[in-house]
C-alpha cells in the first residue's frame, strides 16, 4: 500500500506543477498595478507644443517647448488637462499611445483650479479613461501617477495617499484647495496625467 500511496501522490504533484506551476509564475507578474496601467494607457495622452514668455533680460519674449499630459475623457476625443499645459501655446500637438501625433485645440479653460478641456482631432473613436471618485480616498492606499516625465512617453510612478484636503499656496494670486497629497513621484511633464487608483480608475 505504501509504494502505492507514495507513486500516486508523486504523480498528483507532478500533474499539478504541470497545470499550476508556470501559470501561477506569470500571474504573479500580473500584478494589480500591471493591470491598472494596461487598462488605463492607451487614453493617456501626450502634449506639447510652443509657447512664447517673457523675458526679463530684453524685454524680448522668448520661445519654449511646452510639454504635458492629457486623459480623455470622451470618445470623440475630449480630454482634460491642466490649463498651464497648454496656456498660450498656439498650436496643441498631442502623441496618442498609439505613436501617432494628431492636432488639438483649447475648448475651455478654468484658471482658478488650473485645469482645461481640449479636443483632440481624431475620426475614430478614442479611448477613454474610467473615472473614479475621490470621496471614498483613504489615507495609505496605493496611488499611481501615468504622464510624460521629462518627456519620456507613459512613465509611471508608485506612492501612497499622503494626505486629504491639502490647501496649498503656490503664489500671492494662485491658491489650490482640497488637493490630494501623494509620494507618487511627479515631474515636469507630468502635469495634467491621472492619479490612479489600484483599480486604474482616475
């Protein structure tokens, strides 16, 4: 009975590695942020674009390549981004996750919490984010940041929520309410992209 026993528990474990052991390894992989960016990419876009400021040197005005991001929010091609993205910049340039660079124009704008609605040009239908909510937030939950860094393409950061309800002083004429608090890291070229939950909802 022994040897019996013994030759079919060998196979049993045998059969299950076989059926569970390379599988198991690729779902691990499969992590929830690895799916929470794979849902969410391809409505993440890329903006850039010329602008011209102010110089205090010659009174000349000086040209810049401005740069941000972009989620779109409806399937005709609307998305939102901070307004200071594309604030006098003449021509909107943005790269889909597909590569491709189409024209955009500014629809509208709210400089008080700095943010804008702009249409992509596109004739097919766009991808479109899925929305969270902020109001079930809690404190310590995993967050994730998705943008154009540095103006590297889909750079995505990990962090936590920090904190609630954060006024913030950017300067004597320009103040933000009731922000979100993250240690996701944020970089130039960032601004404008989704917040993310683990759900890969903004």
């Amino acid at each position: 009975m022994r040897p019996l026993r013994a030759c079919l528990l060998l196979t049993l474990s045998l059969a299950l590695s076989g059926l569970f052991g390379p599988a198991r390894a690729d779902d691990l992989r499969r992590t929830a942020i690895v799916r929470a960016i794979a849902s969410c990419r391809d409505s993440v876009v890329n903006i850039h674009g010329e602008k011209f400021v102010g110089s205090d040197e010659d009174d000349k005005d000086r040209r810049v390549n401005g740069m941000g991001t972009g989620v779109i929010i409806d399937a005709r091609g609307y998305a939102v981004t901070n307004f200071h993205v594309v604030d006098g910049v003449r021509e909107i340039e943005v790269t889909l996750a597909s590569g491709r660079t189409v024209a955009a124009r500014l629809i509208s704008h709210d400089r008080g919490t700095d943010l804008a609605v702009i249409k992509i040009d596109s004739l097919a239908p766009l991808p479109v984010i899925r929305l969270g909510t902020s109001s079930d937030l809690l404190i310590g939950e995993t967050v994730l940041a998705l943008g154009n860094a540095y103006g590297y393409e889909h750079t995505v950061t990990r962090g936590i929520v920090s904190a609630l309800h954060r006024d913030v002083d950017v300067s004597p004429t320009q103040r933000y309410e009731d922000l979100i608090q993250t240690d996701a890291s944020i970089n130039p070229g960032n601004s404008g992209g989704p917040l993310l939950n683990i759900n890969g909802e903004m």
